[in-house]
C-alpha cells in the first residue's frame, strides 16, 4: 500500500509514504523512480517516507518478490488518482469544461483549448485555502496471478577429488525478470542471491547433537561464504514485457538464490560422475565418492 501527497512549496514536493519495507533490494529507490515518471518530474522532487509503523499505511509485508511487482502496480495507480485530483483542479481554476484537453508536463497543467495553464505549486496552494479538499492519495494492490522470471545459471568449477575441495571459477547468470525498472539494483540483488544459493550448495550445513542442540552455533562454525568463496560472477538480464506487472517487471527475489543449486550439484556429477542429494556437497562427501 502506498500513499501520495503533493505538497505546496517552491519547487513543489511530491510526498510518497511506503508500506513495504525496504529489506536492501533498493525499493524505496525503485518506487520513487515510478513515482517520478509517471508523474513526470525529477526523482528529486519525490520525498520517501519509509515503512514506520507510526505513520505508514498498513502493509501485509516485503516478501514472495512482491515489492517490485505488487507494490510498483499501486504507485502506478496512485499517480493515477492523484493526477486526476490536480486535474479537477485546474479545471477548475482555469474554468475549463472538460479535463480531457488538459496536459499535464509535472510543472504545470495547460488547457490545450483555451492556452490557458496554471502551475502545480499554484495549485496545491490552492488546495490548501479550502479544508475540505485534499491532495493525498493512497492505494492497494494485490495481485490474482503471480507471473513466474526465468533464470540460466552456468558454473565452472575446480574440484580436487582426494580432498574434495570445490573452487568456483566462473559463475554465469542470464535472468528474465520482465523490464528491469533499476537494473544496477537488480544486478546486485542477483548477485546477492547466488551468494546465498552457494552457500546452501556447498557451506551452510545444519547438524544436531544426540540431544537435540545445533552443534553450528555460532558464525565460528555456521559457514557463511565469503566474496572470495563465490568465484567470478556475471550476471545478463534478458528483458521481457510482462503486461500485468508496472513498467513491465516481474519478481526477481527467490529464483536467483534457487539456481547455483542445481548448477553446482550439475558440476559436482560432471566432476566425480556421482549425484549429491544432501546439502550441502561437503569435501568429506566429495571425497568418499570420488
């Protein structure tokens, strides 16, 4: 759910309230540049208020890849509405009788008819001198159908088989995620992703003692891979339309960390001609079979 407000002042602020928390993916950023395209002004005139309890409005949570896709469909819709409200009003302080001449270039609104045009900073003063009117929005967005990215993982690897030792040398991704809105965040939320698919593959093992405590209970013994762990990585978007989704993007989050998976045990079989279905592929495993 997110909110919109204009608010009146020199270079008049657009004021845009998120539900959705940003959890390091870079929404904020992402749902401010919707914000500023659809209503056609700069990112510096849109003002972030980020998820808060206090003052946001209610949000069911960041998860299942739905900030982009879900939450980026209501701030399309919401600059929808709240263009409409500034529409109204200079029509109706431009005394035009029909708000489909008006043009809207995110400074000013101009009746194409008469020439006449009046500010957005004129109008959302305007706004003010009357208690009953008001220029905020706010608006929800759920989705029925959940359209499913696609992802190429290619890995090469370096195995030695009397220790079973894996060194990733070249990680290669191609991902479909619909059109990238920011694809700098993307990228680096992609490369995140692997980072935690390598380490469910090959570091991140969960074992019990007889009484039932976890023996890796601590970062000394729970295996976090490193930057250097992770190899090379290249990372290639291949963009698609998806109608249903804003500006045509689909969800990125849980196919990259699902992919090195299955592209690591792939390598490992190639290596040692042996299947792994536990995880993750231990040295000792490796080892053993080889």
């Amino acid at each position: 759910e997110i909110r919109l407000s204009l608010v009146g002042s020199e270079m008049c602020i657009r004021d845009s309230s998120i539900a959705a928390a940003d959890m390091g993916t870079g929404c904020d950023t992402i749902l401010a540049q919707m914000a500023a395209e659809c209503l056609e002004c700069s990112i510096d005139d849109i003002m972030v208020s980020g998820a808060d309890t206090d003052t946001s409005p209610y949000d069911s949570g960041s998860y299942a890849s739905s900030s982009t896709y879900v939450t980026g469909k209501a701030v399309e819709r919401a600059c929808e509405k709240l263009k409409g409200h500034i529409f109204n009003k200079a029509a109706e302080m431009m005394e035009a009788v029909d708000t489909d001449t008006l043009e809207f270039d995110g400074k000013k609104v101009r009746d194409a008819e008469s020439g006449k045009e009046v500010s957005l900073v004129d109008i959302a003063t305007a706004s003010m001198c009357n208690n009953n009117e008001t220029f905020q929005v706010t608006e929800t967005n759920s989705s029925p159908v959940s359209p499913p990215p696609f992802m190429v993982g290619m890995v090469e690897i370096e195995l030695d088989k009397e220790t079973g030792h894996i060194e990733i040398l070249d990680y290669v991704a191609v991902v479909d995620c619909g059109t990238p809105v920011n694809p700098n965040l993307a990228r680096v939320q992609v490369e995140g992703g692997l980072g935690q698919g390598i380490g469910m593959a090959l570091y991140e093992g969960v074992d019990y003692t007889p009484n039932g405590y976890v023996k890796q209970n601590s970062f000394m013994q729970y295996k976090v891979p490193a930057r250097v762990d992770v190899g090379k990585l290249r990372v290639e978007f291949e963009s698609s339309y998806e109608p249903s989704g804003p500006f045509g993007a689909k969800s990125i989050g849980e196919i990259v960390i699902n992919t090195p998976l299955p592209a690591i045990a792939d390598a490992v079989y190639n290596a040692v001609g042996k299947r792994f279905y536990e995880l993750p592929i231990t040295p000792e495993q490796i080892a053993r079979a080889a």
